[in-house]
C-alpha cells in the first residue's frame, strides 16, 4: 500500500458496533471487567486506550515500524527513551540538538547520572571515537534544528551496530513523508507530533516507533509508570490530520522552494538554509540584532511564535526564542547567530507569502 492510502486507511477502520464511518473518541480514564483482570484488551487510559492504538497502527506504519507508543508530547517520548538508561550511560547527540532536547538531558537526566555528549556528526574520525566510549544511545537529528544539517543516518546507524550503539532519529522535521529512518538502519524513531503529524497548531503529542519488541515493551511501561500519556481526544486529532499528511508536506514544500527563491534573490540575505524537502526554511540576514528583531515583528501572514509544522505560516527567533535554553557561546559554535530567522512555511498561497516578505524587508530600509 502507497503512503497516502495508509494515511487515511490503516489505524483508520470504522467502528464495528455502530458503523460509525470515523472511529469514535474514547473519553474514558477506565474501562470494564467482566471479572477481576479480563478485558477486551484495555483497562486504564493511562496504559493504552483504542484511540492510542488506532494512531499507533497508523504511525508504525507510516515509518515502516512493528511498533509505536504515543504519548503526551515530543518531550514525553524523549522522557520515556531516557528512563530506559541507567546512572552512568552516555547518550551522545547531533550538536545543534533541539533545545528542548539539550534541556532536558542536561538540566533533568544529568542528575540522575546520564552523561549527555554532543558532537558534530559530519566527522566520521570523531564519531568512531566517541563509539569507542560506549554510549548507549546516539540520538540524531535530520534535518537539524535550525540550521538544516543533513546527518548520514545509514552510515552512522550501521557504525553503531558494529558497537552495539542503539541509533534514535528524531525525525520531527521530516516527518514519515519525506524520510524513514528505520529503512536507513535507525533502530528507534522519535518524533514531536505536535508539528507536521498534527499539522494545525492546535495540540501537542509525541510518539516513539520501533521494531524492537523489548525496547517497544519498555516505551509503552514508561509511559504507564511515568504517567506520558496523551489524551484520547490528542490522539483522535492527531489521526484526524494524519490523513492529509501527504498532500500537506508536498505544499509544505512547493511553497519553501518558491521562498527559498526569493530570498536567495535577496540583497539583504546572507545565507539560505534549506535541506530541498520540508517546509522550514532558516535565514541568515546580513541585519543587526535589532533589526533583526524588527523584522520578525513587522509581517502580517507570518506570525510570530514558537513551533513549527502546521498549517500557517510562523517565524521565529532562535537566538531568543525556541533555542534560548543553550549557552550563547554553545549555540554560536554551532553557527547558531543571532541574526538567524527560521520560518516555519505553511499553506497559504505563496504569493502572499512573498508579498509579506518583501514588505516587511522594504520596512527595514525606510528609516
Ligand atoms: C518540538 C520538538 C520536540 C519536542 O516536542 P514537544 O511536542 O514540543 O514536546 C522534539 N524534537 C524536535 C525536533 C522538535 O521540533
């Protein structure tokens, strides 16, 4: 089956008890025994629920996975791969790794004795040293987040193998349409589907696929013990918008191409970063902190916010925005500047996308 028929087919069956053609919303904490411990396969919401299964067919699916847990967010998914190490393990990442990400191990996992590493994974001399430590995890990121990096996932998962090393690939920013990472040899996938899976801006949701049943087993005990899960309502959505997956990210990316374009057409632009695929694209202007900020404020289709992936145009600052969390002199290393923009393209028609851009930069010369 082709992945647009996927999208709207598996996990998307039609309730049997009613014929109902979209699967019902199950808004239940509970569910009934006919005695102590039988059940029609549910028992609590926090240990699973239909619409949590029902999304999780249509995920492994799309990702060429056995399995899929869901949970309450991106961060939720990463909560839950981390509570699977131990005191001492190293987990090493990509180097421009999402704040949130960084955050997380740093601030939360490293006191509990998680050593969090990150190296630049385009040096395969450095990768093959830091393998040699022993990391558990290695957790990658392609397209990298906002500076576009493409990483070898194929070549660096099978180097891994030869370790032992278990490969995660947040694949958030590609979604399954563009790229599947456990056909490159990646062994877990993890995204934040409160971006292109959700697609409207208007929930947060997060899920881990895999073909590893034990490491399956262990995704959907975290997200039971540590209490990770989402609402039924979340995951009905996110299933409602996965359908419209495919035609979404192929207009995702027409209209980035259209903009990469124009900006690159731009005398005020220094450098266009834009993998070819997806709908983000991050701009270096040759502007100063303060116009840059004035930029970002002055567009009246791109609005100003956090997030990415869905439906309408944002734009945002990294510097002060989604990446604040990590030392400037960490961020500025890894070509993070501030006069660093990176929109988020979504649908409109592109033609006012363009108008919007070229107004706000006429802005600017117009003391
Ligand atoms: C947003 C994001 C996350 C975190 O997901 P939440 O749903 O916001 O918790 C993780 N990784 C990437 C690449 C993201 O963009």
């Amino acid at each position: 089956m082709k992945f647009s028929t996927k999208t709207i087919h598996i996990g998307q069956k039609s309730d049997v008890s009613t014929g109902s053609i979209i699967p019902p919303i199950y808004l239940t904490s509970t569910f009934l025994q006919s005695s102590p411990g039988v059940t029609k396969g549910y028992d609590y919401t926090r240990a699973g629920n239909p619409n949590f299964t029902n999304l999780e067919k249509t995920l492994s699916s799309l990702e060429l996975g056995k399995y899929a847990t869901i949970f309450s967010s991106g961060s939720g998914a990463l909560t839950a791969i981390a509570s699977t190490l131990s005191s001492g393990d190293t987990v090493i990442a990509v180097d421009d790794v999402y704040g949130g990400t960084y955050r997380l191990f740093k601030q939360v996992f490293e006191k509990f004795g998680i050593i969090f590493k990150q190296i630049n994974f385009k040096n395969f001399e450095e990768i093959e040293k830091n393998f040699k430590l022993r990391p558990k995890i290695i957790l990658l990121e392609s397209p990298t987040n906002p500076l576009l990096k493409i990483v070898d996932i194929k070549n660096i998962s099978n180097l891994a193998k030869k370790y032992k090393i278990m490969t995660v690939v947040d694949n958030t920013f590609s979604s399954p349409y563009f790229q599947q990472p456990l056909s490159f040899g990646a062994d877990v996938v993890l995204h934040s589907s409160t971006k292109y899976l959700g697609g409207h801006s208007d929930l947060i949701g997060g899920a881990v696929i895999t073909n590893n049943k034990n490491f399956a087993d262990k995704m959907h005990f975290a997200r039971k013990a540590l209490g990770l899960n989402p609402s039924p309502f979340d995951a009905w959505l996110i299933s409602r918008s996965i359908k419209t997956l495919a035609i979404r990210m192929k207009k995702h990316q027409e209209n980035a191409l259209e903009i990469v374009k124009f900006l690159k057409g731009n005398s005020q632009v220094k450098k266009v970063y834009y993998p070819g695929f997806s709908g983000i694209v991050s701009v270096e202007f040759k502007l100063s902190l303060s116009q840059t900020k004035k930029l970002i404020s002055s567009f009246k289709i791109f609005s100003l916010a956090e997030s990415l992936g869905g439906i309408e145009s944002l734009v945002d600052h990294p510097a002060s925005m989604t990446h604040a969390s990590i030392p400037k002199k960490k961020r500025e290393q890894s070509g993070l500047h501030d006069g660093l923009i990176r929109f988020s393209i979504g649908l409109e028609d592109k033609t006012d996308l363009i108008k919007d851009l070229r107004r706000a930069l006429k802005l600017l010369t117009i003391k």
